[in-house]
C-alpha cells in the first residue's frame, strides 16, 4: 500500500477533499467539527470518544413527532382502559 503523496491518484483524492471541504460549508458548525474530529481520530487510529451533547441537543433528539404522538396515544388508551376496567369493577361489586 503506498502513501498518499506517493500514489497517482493523488489529483482524485485532492477533488474528493475539495467536494467534502464543500460540502461541510453548507453544514451546522458542531456538524461539521464533529465529523471532522472523528476523522481524525479514525486516521489516528484512536478510540472515539463520545462527546458529551448538551441537555437541549438530546431532549430535541427524544422529543420527535412520532415519539410524542405515540406518547398521547398511549396515554388515552390507558385513560380509557382505566375507565373500563373501573366501571366493570364497580359493576362486579355491586
């Protein structure tokens, strides 16, 4: 395997870096350097590390519309099965 400044795909390999470099132009600031730091770890060789994401970061990853519909959902269905299963319970008793 040779080296890169040493391969004649050198040019190809320059274009590629070039599409990425712009391609991260049009990404969020923390994306960008995210990616570009497990990059690096992984050309070095080292273990990623995760990085720790601030709180308002992980509750917008929890909180999706298919999460919260599923929430409500659940919710009525256990409101309304609480419902039925006090009604046949005060029936039985009576």
């Amino acid at each position: 395997m040779t080296m890169l400044k040493d391969s004649e795909h050198i040019a190809t390999i320059r274009s590629l870096h070039a599409e990425i470099w712009e391609r991260l132009q049009h990404c969020e600031e923390q994306e960008a350097e995210a990616f570009l730091r497990r990059s690096l770890s992984e050309i070095s060789g080292e273990a990623p590390f995760r990085t720790l994401r601030s709180f308002p970061d992980t509750l917008r990853e929890l909180l999706t519309i298919r999460g919260v519909v599923f929430a409500v959902l659940a919710g009525v269905s256990f409101a309304a099965l609480f419902a039925v299963f006090f009604v046949y319970a005060a029936l039985w008793i009576e």
